[in-house]
C-alpha cells in the first residue's frame, strides 16, 4: 500500500510538472484525465515478476530462520533432558547458549526484515518509473494537459477520460519485450 501512495505522489507531482500553460493554451480547454493507479500496479507484468523475486527471497530467509529455529528448539530439549545430570555451570552456559542464539534469531529477523524492504524497493522504483513514462506517453497520445489517480481522488470519471486499460497495455507491451 506504500508503494500506491509514493505511486500517487509521483502522479500528482506529475500531473503539475508539465509546462505552464500559454498565453494561446489558455485560450483552449483543459483535458483532464484519470489512471487507476492502484489497479495499474497491481496488474502490472513488472510488479509479478519483482513480487516472485521477492518470494524467493523471503524463502530462502524463512529456511535460514527456520534452521536457527531448529537449533534452539534443540538446545531447549537437551537442556530439559539433561537438567538433572547437568552441574549449574553447565546448565548455566548452555542457558546463555539458547540466549545468545534468541538474541541472534532476532537480529536475524530484524536484518532480513530490512533486507527484504530494500529489495522490494530496488525492484519496485523501476516499475514507478516505468508507469510514469507510460503515464506522460498515453497522455500526450491523447493529449491530456492532466492526469489524476483514479483510485484515490476521483469518485467518478466517464470511461472517455480513463486511460487506465491503455496504460496496462502499453506496460505489457514494454515488460514482453
């Protein structure tokens, strides 16, 4: 959902970058037309690919917890095991043992935690990129003078004024090639 906000930022920052308006087109109507941003990037070819890319990072991250998981799911059941037979300085160090691995197991959510945002955001701000581009070119197409998010602005838009669908054409054509 972060990613639709910067995406409607990015939009509206879009909308009001074009060059001011002249003398001679002020003269004229303004067009303004509409893009479904939110649909645009849940359907685009280039989010599919970067959310695989992301899903076989976070696997291979929920293998490595997992393991460390494993390892002290085991240190638990020997220290149990063994409590009796086991003198305080032993029972001790293997205490800090499963501690220190806790500790470690944390550290390591917290840090894949941050890898995989910073991954997801590398993979994603290609694809705003790209949506911005086949933004400004569909509209120059059908010569929009401005163009607003559907999914968060507008409540009602005739289909004549969306570019939506000519948008998520245009983006399969670029992530075919």
């Amino acid at each position: 959902m972060k990613i639709v906000k910067i995406i409607a930022v990015l939009l509206t920052v879009l909308a009001f970058s074009f060059t001011p308006l002249s003398a001679k087109k002020a003269e004229k109507l303004v067009k303004i037309g509409a893009v479904d941003l939110q649909k645009v990037f849940e359907k685009s070819e280039g989010r599919k690919i970067a959310e695989a890319q992301l899903d076989k990072k976070r696997e291979e991250f929920e293998k490595q917890k997992g393991t460390k998981e494993d390892e002290i799911k085991k240190l638990k059941e020997d220290l149990e095991g063994k409590k009796s037979s086991l003198s305080s300085g032993e029972k001790e160090k293997i205490e800090l043992d499963i501690k220190t691995k806790m500790l470690d197991l944390k550290m390591f959510i917290e840090d894949s935690n941050n890898k995989l945002m910073e991954e997801e955001n590398k993979l994603l701000e290609p694809l705003v990129n790209d949506i911005k581009d086949v933004i400004r070119a569909v509209s120059i197409k059908y010569g929009y003078d401005i163009i607003l998010d559907k999914s968060t602005y507008i409540l009602y838009i005739d289909k004549e004024f969306d570019i939506t669908e000519d948008v998520l054409t245009e983006l399969s054509v670029k992530y075919k090639k």
